[in-house]
C-alpha cells in the first residue's frame, strides 16, 4: 500500500457491569456489554486519503480478535476431574 505511517496508538475500552459476573443479577450477563476500539493513526502529509480509507478497511477486515469477537466461532469446553491420589505409602 505504501504508506508512510509515523504513528499508531490503539486503545480498547469496554463497558462491564460486574453484577453479572458475581451473580448478584440473572438480568445482566456475564462479560462485557459494549466494547471500543479507538485508534489513532499519523501518516505522511502527501499521504491520499483513499489510501487511508483503504488502510482502515483492510486493517479491520484482517484483525484477527475483531473478527472473532464480530463472528464468534463455536466454543467447545473440556473438564478432566482429577481426584487426589488415595494412596499412602508404608514408611
């Protein structure tokens, strides 16, 4: 793409009421309720606008957590209970 990019910040914000998470209310749900990502970017002066616009779109179509987080894959959860071991051993 060719851009000179001279600095980049990314922030992520988020919004979670804790009452779900240690179950004081069935009405709010555990995790965060809105998250934000504000990214601040400095580029070149003779730096076009589309190409920045580009940049944008294709930074967020390739950010792996955004895609996850927008299309969330099916999550699978495995317990394996161990119990402590009975056994002593005869000095």
């Amino acid at each position: 793409m060719n851009i000179s990019l001279l600095n980049l910040q990314v922030d992520v914000e988020g919004d979670v009421d804790v009452c779900g998470n240690l179950m004081m209310s069935r009405d709010v749900s555990v995790g965060f309720q809105h998250m934000r990502c504000n990214i601040q970017l400095t580029v070149a002066e003779d730096t076009a606008a589309t190409s920045v616009d580009k940049l944008c779109k294709v930074a967020e179509h390739c950010c792996v957590v955004q895609q996850t987080l927008l299309n969330a894959p099916p999550l699978t959860t495995n317990y394996k209970i161990n119990s402590p071991d009975t056994t002593t051993n005869a000095s």
